[in-house]
C-alpha cells in the first residue's frame, strides 16, 4: 500500500469504533422507528402491515396516549420551582457563609442517589400516616394529610416533587459554578459604585450565567418528557401519573405495539429536537468550537 | 438579604433534603415489631441490629448485584474512554474529507434522548442475540456516549500538536504519538468522564431492566426493584436494601467531591 493511501484510510481507522457505535445504536434505530411507525407490528412477525399515519393519529387523537403530554407538563411546571430553588442557594452560597462545603454537599447529594432508591424513600415518606403525615400533623397541619400517592387530583404533584428533590442539586451546582467563574474585581467594583446585592444579582449574576440558565430550561423540558424511574418505581403509571415514557414502554414491551409505541417516540424526539432549535436561535451558543 | 434569614433558609433545605433519608436510615435498623408500633421520625431502639441488612443482602443476592454492575462498569469503562480518546485523535489531529459531518452527526446524536429510541434499538440488540447477556449493556453504554467525546475532543484540542510533530520528526509512528504522548496527558479528562460515566452507569436502571431479564444478570438497580412486589410491606428490608445501594455513593462523595463537582459541571455544559 502507498503511503498516500495509508494517509488517506488512517483517520478512519481512530474513528471507526466510535462512529460504527453511532450508527448502529443511534442513527439505524431512528431510521428503523421511522419505518416502524408507519406500520402495525409485535416485534415478532415476520411482515409488518403498513398502516399509514393511523399509529400518528392515534397518538394525536387516543386519550391514554395523548394524556401523557399533560402529566409531562407537571414535570414542566415543576422543573421552573427547581430551577428558582437551585437559583437562589447558588447566589446565597456565592456569598461569605460559613459551612458553605457542607451546605453544598448536602444540597447537590441527591443528583448521585440511585433513581431506584430514590422512588423507595419517596415511596416511603409518602405513605399513609408516614414522614410526611407525621411531620404535618407535629406542625398543626394534621388536616392536610392525604393519600399522596393514591389521589389521582395530587399524585403527580407529589412525583413532581419528588423529582424537583432529586435534580435541583444538578442546577444548583451548574449555577454556583458559573457564579464563581464571575471575576472577584467586578463586584468590588460595583461595591464601590454603591450597587446593593439586588442590583449585583440582577446586572453582574445574570448576565453572567444566562447561558447555563438557557440550557438548564432545555435539559427541563426534555427531562420532563423524558420521565421514567420515579412513576415507574412508585406508582406504576397508576392513578394518572402514567408519562411519555413508561407509556411507550407498556406499548412496546408489554402489549407489544412497537408501531404505535415508535410513533410516540418519533414525536417525542421531534419536540426535543424543536425546543433545541428554539433554544440555539434564541440564545446562540458562542462557545462552541470544534475543529 | 439578612444574615439570619439566609442561615435558616439553608438549614430549612438541608433538613428537606436529608430527613426523607434518615426516616429510610432508621427503619432500617428497625425490628418488624418496632417497625409497626413506632412513628417514622422515632430513632430505632437498638443501632446494632443488623438482621434487615442481612436479610436483604441474601435475599436481594446483593453481592451478584454489586458483581454485575462491578464488570459492566469496568467493562463500559474502559471502553469508552479507548472509543472515546481513539475519535477526539482522529478529529484533533487529522485532515480528512467528511470531517465537518462526522462532528455534526456526533453532535445531533447528542441531542436524542437515549430513552426514546429504545423501542427500536431493542430490536437491533436482539437481532444481535445480545439480549440477557452483559454484553448488550455494554455495547449500549458504549454506544450512547457522546459527551464523552465531546469532553475528549475539547480536552485534546488543549495539548499542543508541536508534541507530536516532535515525536514524529524523531520517527515515531501515529499510534506510538497516540499511545506515550496523547494518552498519558489525557489523565485530567479520563478522570471527568470516568467519574461522570461511572455515576451515571451505577444508578442506569431503564437499560438494564430492559434487557438483563435474567435474575442472574441483576445489577443494584435491577437488585433493589426486585423488592418491590414480594417485600411490598416489609419495609425495614426494603430499607435496608436501598441503604445497601446508597452507601458506595456517600463514600465515594466524600472521598471525591471536588472531582465530582469538575466533573459534573464539565459534563452537562459542553
């Protein structure tokens, strides 16, 4: 072989790994979702019926796969009170305060927890005459208790929440991050300039980590479609907490609809993928540079 | 804002965040007796008793659990960071034609959502006959990993290529340059992604619920769900269990926050 040739055929000999891993575990099962949804097939036939747009309509038009939709947009809601959570103890812990690893540590923990165990000490505080009962009744509030996880009308508030517990130290500690990386001299600066800490909030921190915020409502929104471990583990999907997700897996994997259940996915990835776009336009994205 | 307002503020979210975690703590050392008689927030009577632990560590077959996800992790591991520093070379170090659409296809790759393309991919892996085998966790932490190398890329583009130039005017070949100069610096971004990939592979559960069936093949996650159907009110085993599972991660916290921190930070921003 001539040295040209082996110049030539070199780099993709580094690359073939990574880039046969790519698209036999990324770009082929998009490809072959797309085939899928437009036919009606369990997983195990030898032909599929085309069926047109029929698993597209059904998405759009069948409440029980519809409805999904609605229960991501607790997710959704929730992931704003998160993000405002994470906002706050960023800024106070960007300041002088004593304890301040261990308040940090304490508040980003529960990102590294297993998700399984998570929904069990959920499960768990959520009980009936459980911690968070007991708690209410020793605060006087006895006459709030309910079943948290039982009520349809409250039982997706009570997952949300559970999910606002377990990923606000991701933003937390994302925020404090780009906090810190603000330069020392420009709030001295702004001290001296007589600006008080809401005036340093709203002119240096912002402007300072609007990028991370960005990203942090796109990692929201598609984290709230993309809901699994915590209905999955601590309802079922039972009483109305059914999501994106664990819908899609009862109608691949248990009732074995893999049209209907790619449809879902293709409209899932669709929306991620407009809210990305949405999001570069609005807030370009200066700091990528590759090659 | 006031000084004291902020402390309680702090301390209110500290005790939001542990308290669901000691009620757990506690139950755990709880006797079934115990268990029924006393309220959540009532510390166990007696620290030492173990039998929960043990009854969930035999029955939950815990130590086939950590064993599994022991030889995935350190399979998938090693794996993506020999995929991962072989591509970031190939693209910081190399003129190739296609160069701008191999980037941009790694780049929409990390915009799917891993969990969406599931119903197809399961078809993929079975027609791999991978299914109830280590290996199709392994192939799909592999293969689902492109942060990785994003971090590798950006990490490479920091070595300065006279290195290699040197090395390479002194005749050594490109995987020699690969091997003694770019891998030995790439130590700082192997530990990012070793330690990002590592949490994120130890706590995966969608995955391997999917396609490790098999009780043999049980990994912690998969370990710690299996309580739930037949231990449905045994809560102090139950508990016990999820303790077991949430150990190895507050020791490795606090053996290495400040590599956590770097690394959870560089992972979710690049």
């Amino acid at each position: 072989m001539t040295e040209v040739n082996k110049r030539r055929y070199l780099p993709w000999l580094y690359l073939a790994p990574a880039l046969g891993l790519l698209i036999t575990f990324t770009y082929v099962p998009v490809g072959n979702m797309l085939f899928y949804s437009f036919h009606s097939w369990d997983g195990l036939d030898v032909t599929m019926d085309p069926v047109g747009l029929d698993n597209y309509v059904r998405v759009f038009t069948d409440e029980r796969y519809w409805r999904v939709f609605l229960v991501s947009g607790y997710y959704f809601a929730a992931s704003f009170a998160q993000i405002a959570i994470a906002l706050y103890f960023a800024v106070v812990l960007s300041f002088d305060v004593r304890f301040k690893n261990l308040f940090k540590g304490i508040l980003f923990f529960p990102y590294l927890l297993n998700g399984v165990a998570v929904g069990f000490v959920f499960l768990y505080l959520f009980q009936p005459d459980g911690t968070l009962d007991t708690v209410l009744r020793w605060l006087g509030l006895g006459d709030q208790t309910r079943h948290w996880l039982g009520d349809p009308d409250i039982a997706n508030i009570s997952l949300a929440g559970t999910s606002v517990w377990r990923f606000t130290g991701l933003s937390f500690v994302l925020f404090l991050g780009a906090i810190q990386s603000i330069p020392g001299e420009i709030y001295e600066a702004a001290e001296i300039d007589g600006a008080g800490r809401w005036h340093q909030f709203r002119h240096i921190i912002v402007p300072g980590i609007r990028r991370i915020i960005s990203l942090s409502f796109i990692l929201a929104i598609s984290g709230s479609l993309a809901v699994f471990e915590i209905p999955f583990v601590m309802t079922g999907g039972a009483n109305g907490t059914r999501t994106f997700v664990v819908q899609a897996y009862e109608t691949a994997f248990q009732f074995r609809q893999i049209g209907l259940a790619s449809a879902m996915a293709v409209v899932l990835l669709l929306v991620v993928l407009l809210i990305t776009w949405v999001q570069r336009r609005i807030v370009p994205d200066e700091e990528v540079q590759l090659s | 804002m006031r000084r004291p307002a902020m402390y309680a503020s702090l301390v209110l979210a500290s005790l939001v965040v542990l308290v669901p975690l000691a009620v757990v703590f506690f139950a755990a050392f709880k006797t079934r007796a115990e268990y029924s008689t006393t309220g959540p927030l009532t510390p166990p009577r007696n620290w030492l008793h173990f039998d929960n632990f043990v009854t969930a560590w035999s029955e939950g077959r815990m130590l086939l659990g950590f064993g599994n996800t022991t030889v995935i992790l350190a399979v998938s591991l090693t794996g993506t960071i020999l995929v991962g520093t072989l591509a970031a070379y190939a693209v910081s170090r190399f003129d190739f034609p296609f160069k701008r659409l191999v980037l941009g296809s790694f780049l929409v790759a990390a915009l799917v959502p891993g969990v969406t393309t599931q119903v197809a991919t399961y078809q993929i892996v079975k027609s791999m006959g991978l299914v109830n085998t280590p290996a199709s966790a392994i192939v799909l932490f592999l293969g689902t990993d492109i942060i990785s190398i994003y971090i590798f890329i950006q990490f490479m583009q920091s070595i300065p290529p006279s290195l290699d130039q040197a090395a390479m005017i002194d005749g050594a070949s490109r995987f020699t340059v690969y091997r003694r100069i770019i891998l030995p610096l790439m130590k700082p971004a192997i530990a990012t992604v070793a330690i990002i990939k590592g949490i994120a592979i130890y706590n995966e559960f969608y995955i391997p619920f999917l396609y490790l069936r098999s009780p043999d093949l049980s990994v912690i996650s998969t370990a710690l769900f299996r309580f739930k159907g037949p231990y449905g009110a045994q809560w102090e085993t139950i508990a016990a269990c999820t303790m077991i599972v949430i150990l190895p991660t507050v020791v490795l916290f606090l053996l290495l926050q400040r590599f956590i921190y770097n690394g959870i930070t560089a992972g979710a921003t690049k």
